[in-house]
C-alpha cells in the first residue's frame, strides 16, 4: 500500500510565533483526530524548521519539510539554504520544482534534477512537483509537457533513490487561482504520470509511488479528489493555513 499524505506549504506566510501556534494547534487535532495511517506534512518557512521538527518529534503522523534546498552542498551561495542544513533541523521533506520556483526563479528540469540528487544524498524525501501551464493546456501540450519534466528532472534515478520521491501534480492554472482540475481531470493526468513510472520502471514501482495533487484543494472538494483510485493526497496551499481547514483535508483519510 502506497502511503497517503497531505502536505501543507505555508509559502512565505507566518512569522515565528505565528507558525508555531499554527503547528500546535496541528498536532493537537491531529493526535486527536487522525485514526487512519495518513501522514501529515508541514513544508514551512526555514525559520520554523527546527521548531516544528522537535514539537512533532516522537509523533509519526505528523512530519516536517522544507520548500527548497539548493543543489550544492556548501559554498558561497548567500542568502541560500543547503540539504545538509535542512536535514539538520530535523525535517525530512523538502519541495522541489515548485511551479512559483520554475516561474520567478526560473528554475529548470536540468537544475532540478541535480537539487533532487543532492536531497537524497543528504537523507531528504523529495517533493517533486509537475505541471502544465494553462497555455499548455489549452495547446493540449500537458502530457507531453509533464512526460518531459518527470524524464528531465527524476526518472535519471536509480529505482531505490526513486522509491523515496513523492511526487505532486499541479496544473500551474489551478493554484491560488480558486480554479481545480476536475476529479476526472486529475485522475487522467494522475493516472499518465503513473504508467510513465510503469514505463521507466516497473509496475511494482509505480503502484507504489505516491502522488499528490496540488491546486486549489479544500474541505470542500478533497473527498471527490482524493477518491480517485490515483490521486494518493494533496500539496496544500492556502488552506494549509488554517488548522480546521487542513485538518478535515487530512482526515478524509480516515
């Protein structure tokens, strides 16, 4: 059986304090509850990383991530965060390939692939993440798009590196925007990434490989998401900042 998680992204929200009440409440409604064996993930900001990792320490329902690491161990980098760094603080998550870093950042599948290397080299699960543009979409270009971005950015994996990615479909049109791919829209392209991992692969491998679904999910719609005989959870964004909203998201799990 495939793991069933739920990520939250907090993006750049929430001061220290902030984040740390938000956590709490967390843990707490998820101690509470959580029957099934979903995993809840929280990707914060760097500064709660430490934090949150000893708050959930103990708990296996409840892990950290990070939402970038760099693609170099050490060096001269300013400003950036490395693996090493983000697996000292106790997360063992970090996002990769975020459409918001493809977009402003202009991070590619090349660039991408070499962040996922050096985050499993340094014990972290990566989070990688897909997706097709509305252009794309409307070009019908979105299959080929994300079959270019999974053999690009991961599939040069050997299979026991490739069993630890998670991987999470967004169709870029859909975050933040209050629009959501259908559940049959979800499932399909859920359903290709699949039979590409299949495909490079092999079945046993690819029933195995969680995949999450990003963009604009909710209390509302995460049942008929989450249903789908493909779709394994959800990158949360908005609604990973507000503990009962994230919470009856992680709880149609149970």
């Amino acid at each position: 059986m495939r793991k069933k998680i739920v990520a939250g992204n907090w993006k750049m929200n929430l001061d220290y304090n902030e984040g740390l009440a938000l956590f709490s409440e967390i843990v707490n409604m998820v101690k509470d509850e959580v029957t099934g064996s979903q995993q809840a993930v929280i990707c914060s900001p760097y500064i709660h990383l430490n934090s949150l990792a000893q708050l959930a320490k103990g708990y296996d329902k409840v892990a950290i991530g990070a939402q970038n690491a760099h693609q170099n161990e050490s060096g001269a980098y300013t400003g950036e965060i490395s693996a090493k760094m983000v697996k000292s603080t106790g997360a063992t998550y970090v996002i990769l390939g975020h459409s918001e870093r493809r977009q402003y950042f202009g991070e590619d599948n090349k660039l991408l692939s070499v962040k996922a290397d050096t985050a499993l080299k340094n014990g972290l699960k990566p989070v990688f993440c897909i997706g097709e543009t509305l252009d794309e979409r409307e070009a019908e270009q979105h299959f080929d798009i994300i079959k270019t971005q999974l053999q690009e950015g991961i599939f040069h994996l050997p299979t026991e590196q490739f069993e630890q990615v998670v991987l999470a479909y967004e169709p870029v049109w859909a975050i933040g925007t209050g629009k959501t791919a259908s559940a049959e829209q979800a499932q399909e392209v859920h359903a290709f990434i699949r039979e590409e991992i299949a495909n490079t692969y092999n079945q046993e491998v690819a029933d195995n490989t969680t995949i999450l679904y990003g963009g604009s999910c909710n209390p509302k719609n995460a049942a008929e998401l989450f249903a789908q005989p493909d779709i394994d959870g959800g990158l949360i964004g908005g609604a990973s900042l507000k503990s009962r909203d994230f919470l009856d998201i992680v709880k149609v799990f149970n």
